[in-house]
C-alpha cells in the first residue's frame, strides 16, 4: 500500500535532508499542472522518508536504518524494485514506529503507479459544466428569490439557498468532463479497500487502527481535475492515480474519486472533513457493511436528510463474503427496506433513483458490477447537474414554510371598504352630514319661516335652563376616541392583510400598516377640517325668494288687519270687521302654511347636501388611510405574490 503519511513526518523527512545539503528525491507532478508544489513537482511521501533515513548515515543504526535499510530506502525513492529476505531487520522494522502508526511498505511498481503524472503541455483544458435551460431557469429564480427577500427575512433563513447559489456558480466554472465521487463510511466498513480495488493499487491506507484514514484521498482517472480536486481542500500530496490500465481509464475516465475518512470517527476533524467534502462532491456511495447498516447515525445524519439526492447515490453492502448463504440476500433486501423507509428513491426497473449493490472488495465479488455501474454513471456527464438540482429541491423544501401557504390571502374589496368605513366612522362623516343636513334646514326655516314662531323659539330657548340639557363631550374626549377607532380600524386590516401568509410576510404586512398608522388621526383631522362643511351658508335654491316674498306678504296681511281693527276700534276708520278679519286670518294662516310648504321642499335639497358633505369627508379619510396604510399593505402583498412566482418557478411549479 501507498504510504499516505501524516504531515508532520513528512515535513520532518524533508528537514532531514535539506540538513546533510541534499535535495530530498522528488517524482513528477500528477496529471493536472497544480497537483504539485511551489515548483510544479510532487513529492512521494515513501521517496521522501527514505531518502530521509539514507542521508541520515550510520549514526541512526540504533533507530533501525542501517546501511542495508538506508540502500534499500535510496532503492525505493529511485522507483527500483528491492526484495527484502524475510526475517531481516527491515521486515521487523515496523515495530520501531514510536507514534504507534502501522509500516505501510509497497514494491517499487505499486509505488511507480500510486504516483501521479505530468500533465503534457499541450493538453487542452477541460471544458466547463453547463447547465440545461430548466435548472438555468431554476437558478436564476432561486437568485432573485433570494434578492426579494433579503429585506424580509434573516440571513439565517437564507444562508442554505445563497450557498446553493455558490456552489452552483462554482460548480458551473469547474470541468463538465469530470464528475467527483465521493465513498464515505463508518469505521471498519472497507470504504478504503473498495477505494484501493477500484483504482487497482494500494493507496489509501488500511489497517485495524481505527479511524485508519485520517484525510481525503483524491484519485483521478484523466487529466484537467486539479481545479475540482482544489475545491475540495486536498493538498497535492494526497492526489494519486490509479495504475496505468487502458480498460480501466477507458471505463472510468473522467472519474474523481475521493476516499474521505470515517463519518462516525471519534476525531471531530475527521467528521468535518466528511460533512465538508459531502456537500461539494457530485456523486456519493455510501459503503456499509453488515454489522452497521442499520446504524442510527448513517441514516438520520446523513441518509435521510440527503434523500432528494438519491439520484446521485450509490449504496454499497461491502463484506459480503462474512455471510452465508442466502443471508447476503437477506441484508440487502432489509437495506432497501430502510432505505424506502428514509424516502430515499431506489433505482430499480429503470426508475431514477439510488443504485444498491452487494460486493466484496476484498475476494473481489460484485466489483465489476459496479465499475460497470460507475462507469456509466460517469459517462453521462450529468451527474454535477444533477445533484445541483437536488441541492436545489433541499433549499426550496427548507424554505417552503416561509413562502407557500395553502391559504387564499390579499385585501378583498370587502376589507378595503370596511376600512374605509371605519376611518369615515373615527372622522365623523355620518354627524357631519346630519349637521350639513340640519344646517340647510335651519337656513331654509329662517329664509321662510313665521318672524313671530322664529321669536318664540328665540325667547323659549333664552329661558331654557342649562341644567335640562345633555353634556356636551369634551374634545380631549372626542379626540381619544377618534384616535382608538383609527387606531383598531388599522388592526382590523392587517389582521385580515396577513391572514394565510407565512409568519415572516404576516409580520412584514403588520409593520407596514403599523408604520402607516403612525401619524393618522392628525391627518384624518386636517383633512376633516379642509373637507368638512363649507364657509358660509349653505347654498339657496331658485324658489327661496318666492318663498320669502310669500312669508312676508302673509306678514304684511297680518300687519294690515290688526292695523285696520286698531284703527276702527279708534275711531279713526269706519267700521267693517269682515275685511280686516280676513286679511288677519289669512295672514294667520298662510305664514305656518308657507312655512311647512318650504320645509317640505327643502328636505330633498337638505338631504343631498348633507350626503355630498358626508361623502366629501369619506373620500378624504379613505384617500388618506389608502395613502399612508393600504399602498405600503398592499406594497407588501405585491411583493410577496412576487417571492411566490419565484419559489414556484424554482420548485419547477
């Protein structure tokens, strides 16, 4: 197997040799131009400690690196074939590890092929990923979705659809001829070996020491990878190629396969760099063996949240030679059972969905199956897109609650006129078309009432005493009370503004006609005093003057016959009580007649003076109350039907 060495021991290796004034022995860079270091080389880490030991001289013999082992090592970094006689001090040597690290030695060939390749000068670049038309669509909606409600809602609650929206973008700039695919498992499963068995040559490192692999390993199979494996954070020395078959590169070219360490491993750094990888590669298979199939963790962690993606999902059963018999059968039909049950879609009879399989990486059982399978998957090119609009569906589920609702919601024409009403009722438009309306009939009884009736109720309310009368309410109580009725006439309308909409627009809605309301009541007042009755008094008909001079001549009747029976009761006149007496009745009788006949005409002009005054008020409060609270409620309804053609169109709806 490949030595895949910590970081620090290769460090150290290198300080060893730059100490004797030699350069550490070096192989050439891997197949992609930026697999290598500073210098565009690429230092095999077994090249690199061996070289180490063999300039470190005879001194070290006491560590076990004596001159036949400082040969041999020398022999190594030279890619040289070196056999070790059995029962050597080499053969023993990997007891001298003081870390507690297990030897990991591999033939000159294995070591040859684990090593990556010049990249030819001349080699195009790898094309970038394009998207088709709906997911290009999809995104460009999730973009302006995300732009809509960035004043509406928190960071937080967008954070998983703006990431979706980066990766996609970096996803788009990277290699379309590439797909990443990651294997991830528990510890023991054998995702290493299955990794090892597809590239053909030891090079992640296997063991019982458990967690064994400690960082992801990134294998390719053809050149223009390095900027999808610099995604992904792994440093060009643990970046390898497979060994050199043209079968093998012919069926799997274009396949990035990255070993990551073990999902339910102990070190906290190892489960960062799965959850991290997992969530940029393109494809997963998911490696279990049976013992942990079943695990808790797998499938409420991982499997479960990620079963939209079950079309970029393998799940493989490794270790199937530990069974017996039909028992192989057995456990995977359970495993598909569990997985029905965490509503990840299985892809049998054709039908889209995860690929299960049985193998052994190990005694080699099912693994052309599945090199089969993988090479097909990655022939396609179509797994980056695919699991963009998986990442896609996620984030639109996760927002669902904040942008679909199952209920109808708007303003009806029934809540905006009710509104109106209610500021009309806080303002007084009803009382103040019954004044304008008594108004006009006051005018109208004094241009054509009786002078005697008009002095009687003069003198009758002159004698009225105060204490009969009802109590006027003060204006500081008018004023409150005005204020409340707009103040629940606004409530009343965002209630039924917000009714049905998911709580973040609901409270947008609020704050709208919170904000609008502020302020209100002074304006509602203003405009009642601009809008209100008119100066003067009010407008006279054609007929008043008809009327008057009829009120007067009845008057001049009643004058003329109490002068002339004043005047016959003297002396002064002869006397005649007929004429006198009926120009007295008649003056009498047809003063109260004229009188009742104007009352009666000016009811129809009263009316409707009254009514185009209470009006006038209604239309001044409702524009008021549409320009300060149901433009911005319904500014806020706008932009919601918006956010909600957007989600529609990026859950393809």
């Amino acid at each position: 197997m490949t030595a895949v060495t910590d970081q620090d021991r290769t460090e150290q290796a290198g300080d060893a040799g730059s100490e004797n004034g030699e350069r550490p022995v070096e192989e050439p860079v891997g197949s992609d131009a930026d697999m290598g270091g500073k210098d565009g080389h690429t230092r095999v880490e077994s090249a690199q400690s061996s070289s180490a030991r063999a300039e470190a001289g005879p001194g070290q013999a006491r560590d076990g690196a004596g001159p036949g082992r400082a040969r041999e090592e020398a022999a190594h970094a030279r890619g040289e074939a070196v056999e070790t006689p059995e029962g050597s001090a080499d053969a023993d040597s990997a007891g001298g590890w003081d870390d507690g690290l297990i030897a990991r030695r591999v033939t000159a060939e294995t070591e040859q092929a684990a090593a990556v390749e010049v990249r030819g000068p001349n080699a195009p670049p790898a094309a970038p990923l394009a998207y088709d038309a709906p997911l290009h669509s999809r995104l460009d909606a999730l973009r302006e979705l995300v732009g809509l409600s960035r004043a509406r809602l928190d960071s937080r609650t967008l954070a998983e659809a703006g990431q979706v929206l980066d990766e996609a973008a970096a996803r788009r700039r990277l290699s379309g001829q590439h797909t990443v695919v990651a294997i991830a498992g528990a510890t023991g499963s054998g995702k290493s070996q299955l990794f090892n068995t597809l590239a053909g040559v030891a090079i992640s490192e296997t063991g019982v020491r458990r967690p064994t692999t400690a960082a992801p390993i990134a294998c390719s199979w053809s050149d223009g990878s390095a900027s999808l494996i610099e995604r992904l954070g792994i440093p060009p020395r643990l970046r390898r190629r497979p060994l050199q078959s043209a079968e093998s590169e012919e069926q799997l070219r274009g396949l990035v396969l990255i070993d990551l360490p073990d999902h339910d491993s102990a070190a906290v750094q190892h489960r960062e760099h799965v959850d991290r990888i997992l969530a940029l590669v393109d494809a997963v298979i998911w490696v279990v063996d049976p013992e942990k199939y079943a695990d808790a963790m797998l499938h409420e962690r991982y499997l479960r949240p990620m079963a939209g993606h079950a079309e970029v999902m393998f799940v493989v059963l490794n270790q199937i030679d530990r069974l017996p018999g039909e028992a192989a059968e057995q456990v995977l039909d359970d495993l598909r059972r569990l997985l029905d049950e965490d509503g990840i879609a299985l892809g049998e009879y054709g039908e889209p969905g995860a690929t299960v399989l049985a193998l052994s990486a190990l005694t080699g059982d099912g693994i052309g199956e599945l090199r089969e399978v993988l090479g097909q998957f990655v022939t396609e090119r179509g797994a980056p897109a695919r699991r963009i609009a998986a990442d896609v569906d996620a984030a639109a589920w996760r927002l669902r609650p904040v942008y679909a609702t199952g209920r109808r919601t708007g303003l009806s024409e029934e809540a905006r006129d009710d509104f109106a009403a209610r500021l009309a009722d806080a303002v007084g438009a009803t009382a103040a078309g019954e004044a304008a309306e008594r108004a006009w009939l006051r005018n109208a009884n004094r241009a054509c009432g009786t002078p005697w009736l008009r002095l009687w109720r003069w003198y009758q309310d002159r004698r009225e005493p105060a204490t009969g009368r009802l109590p006027l309410r003060a204006q500081p109580d008018e004023e409150a009370t005005a204020r409340q009725r707009v103040e629940q006439a606004v409530r009343t309308l965002a209630d039924r503004a917000s009714a049905g909409l998911p709580a973040p627009w609901a409270q947008a809605v609020r704050e709208a006609a919170v904000r609008g309301s502020q302020g209100l009541p002074e304006a509602l007042d203003q405009l009642t005093a601009r809008a209100g009755l008119p100066p003067g008094r009010p407008p006279r008909p054609g007929w008043w003057p008809v009327a008057v001079l009829a009120q007067a001549s009845m008057t001049l009747l009643q004058v003329a016959g109490g002068l002339w029976l004043v005047g016959q009761i003297v002396g002064v006149m002869a006397p005649n009580l007929g004429v006198p007496v009926l120009l007295m009745v008649a003056g009498i009788i047809g003063g109260p007649l004229v009188e009742w006949s104007c009352r009666m005409a000016a009811r129809g002009p009263a009316r409707r003076y009254g009514v185009e005054a209470e009006r006038r008020l209604r239309e001044a409060a409702s524009g008021c109350g549409r320009a300060r609270v149901l433009d911005p409620v319904a500014a806020e309804l706008l932009r919601y039907r918006e956010v909600r053609e957007q989600y529609s169109r990026v859950v393809g709806v």
